[in-house]
C-alpha cells in the first residue's frame, strides 16, 4: 500500500449523532468531488449503514474505470435481508451507527461468514474485485473482555480466508481495521498467517499518539508493514467540532486543542494541515482517512494536506511539549 490520500465511505452511511445520513444526493456528490480531487483509494464497511455506504460508494464508482483506483472494505459483518427489530450491538461508538438501512447485522468472523461477507460487498459495490480487506472490529471496542475469543475466531476463519484469496490472486493484501492497539500487536507477533497492513483508527493523532509509538509502531515499523491512519481528527475536535472519542470532549481535551489551535494560528496554518501532516509523518503510514460528509470537506481536506506547514511550527509544537519526543514530524531531517 503506497497511497496518500484516501476517502473513507464510513460518511457515506452513517454520521455521529444526532447528525442524520447524507442524502443520497449529497453523499454522491461527495464521492464525486473526491474523485475530482484526485482521491484513488476508498475504503469502506457492510457495518456503516447495515451496507448503505458500500451501495452509495458503488453507484459512484462503478461509472469509474477499475484499475485507477484502489478499493478496500471489511469483514466481520454480514447484513441480512431481515429487519432488525430489537436494539442493536453496535459498541461504545453506538451513536455512530444507529442511522443507516434497518438490516439486521450479524457480528461474526468464521470462513463461512467471511466468504458470504465479501461476497454481498461485491454485490453492493457493483464491482468484481477487490484490493484490499480488512478484518474489522475485532478489539476491546466492541467486545470488552471476550475480544480474545472473537481475535481467535477470526485468527482460525477470516484471517485464513484472507491469506488464500492473497495467495489465489483476488485480493491484493488484508489485514486488521481496528481503533485499539493490541489487536495489531498480537497479529504481528504470530508466525502466520502474515497480514499485509492494517487500519488503526483514532490511536495515531495530535491527541492520541504515546500508546501506539510505545510498541505498536516500532513493531511495524521494524516488520515493514504499512498502516492506514484512521480518525486524524480525533472524532472531529481537531476539525471544529466538539466531540472527542465520539463524545463531548472533556476539559482537559478542550484545553489542549486551544493551545493547538494557537500554535497555529501564530504560524498562520490551519488546525486540519497540522492533523493530516502530523499522522502522516511517522514512516510507517501509508495513507490516512481524513473523513467526509459533504463536498466541501473534501476541498478542505486535500488542500490541508498539500499545505505548506513551516518547520518553526513543528519546532515549536514539540518544545511546547503537545507531542510525544519520541514522535516522527514533518521537519525531522
């Protein structure tokens, strides 16, 4: 994976409440506006909008040709016709997901399951490959203390299945799509199968970065393996909003981003250029997901990406002590 830039669809389904989902209109235009800008790598999930997002992603994309642009999604989830009736077990990032298709979603990680879940994605893509697939979701998140069961079921089903579709030639490369650490650790520390990167959403921005640089990303590093940076904006407190780890952020959070936001506004650079650039910086990312609900994000987010951050600002950044010592930063020679 040598991406840079990269449109995450979780946007396309769903969206942090009490926000409502895009209209199909507007999540169209946003798929468009970054294929306009240049985005050739999408990612996406059956879980975001019980396979809204894959279905809105395709209609864009199927009018596009297949081999300019990269294609990734999830394992972990199977929509089912059915309508679910009762609550649905979405994790503590609950809020995120309650608006999408009314489909029961059934949480599993077997090889049959893992099977029938791309299978269903191809459909809803509207496409006969794919690049890339992640396992998704198989951490402390979503299943506290029985997340060790659900890695071993995914470690003896999806990872297996993966590693043959790799070797068979119909995907080019998988791995974990996680928000917690420990499930890439205990991934990398195993002598098979040999995943090909991973997703770590929300564990390597301004605002949460120490736990992943203590162990996580010298293991990577040291293994040559790629990683996706998901959530550089932490839940959208380093973009304007107000929700850190997808709640109100906290005091202590609230003060931070302020010091931030005046560092960059006395070296005249936007708080999103400062995010990208910064979880782009360690060598081990190979693309990050900035995020998108319109079409305007997109603009906002390639130009924050190519904007020019001067090195005094990262100097200044790590002498006022808002970033780890040991954290890699654009100006490193």
């Amino acid at each position: 994976m040598t991406f840079l830039k990269k449109s995450p669809a979780s946007s396309l389904g769903t969206a942090p409440s009490p926000v409502p989902r895009p209209p199909d209109d507007e999540a169209r235009a946003t798929v468009e506006a970054a294929w306009n800008q240049g985005v050739r790598y999408y990612d996406t999930a059956p879980f975001y909008g019980a396979g809204l997002a894959e279905s809105r992603l395709g209609e864009v994309l199927s009018t596009k040709p297949r081999d300019a642009y990269v294609l990734s999604t999830k394992v972990g989830r199977v929509i089912l016709d059915e309508v679910e009736e009762g609550a649905r077990d979405l994790g503590e990032k609950g809020g995120i997901f309650e608006h999408g298709n009314p489909n029961k979603i059934v949480h599993e990680w077997t090889a049959e399951a893992t099977e029938r879940s791309i299978e269903d994605s191809l459909k809803r893509l509207g496409t006969d490959r794919l690049d890339i697939v992640w396992v998704h979701d198989i951490a402390q998140d979503f299943h506290g203390d029985a997340w060790l069961s659900k890695f071993e079921e995914a470690r003896t089903g999806a990872f297996r299945v993966l590693s043959r579709l790799r070797d068979e030639g119909v995907i080019k490369g998988w791995g974990l799509g996680v928000n917690k650490t420990e499930p890439i650790e205990l991934t990398l520390g195993l002598d098979e199968p040999q995943p090909d990167g991973f997703l770590l959403a929300g564990r390597y921005t301004l605002l949460d970065h120490e736990h992943a640089l203590q162990r996580l990303l010298p293991m990577a590093q040291e293994q040559n393996v790629d990683m996706v940076i998901g959530g550089p904006y932490s839940s959208g407190i380093l973009a304007g909003g107000t929700h850190f780890e997808y709640q109100q952020a906290p005091a202590e959070i609230l003060e931070k981003v302020s010091r931030l936001k005046a560092l960059t506004q006395k070296h005249g650079i936007s708080i999103k250029a400062a995010a990208l650039q910064f979880s782009l910086a360690h060598p081990v990312a190979a693309a990050v997901i900035p995020g998108a609900t319109r079409p305007s994000r997109i603009a906002e987010d390639t130009a924050a990406l190519s904007e020019t951050v001067p090195a005094a600002f990262w100097t200044d950044l790590r002498a006022a002590g808002l970033v780890s010592s040991a954290a890699p930063l654009p100006n490193d020679a």
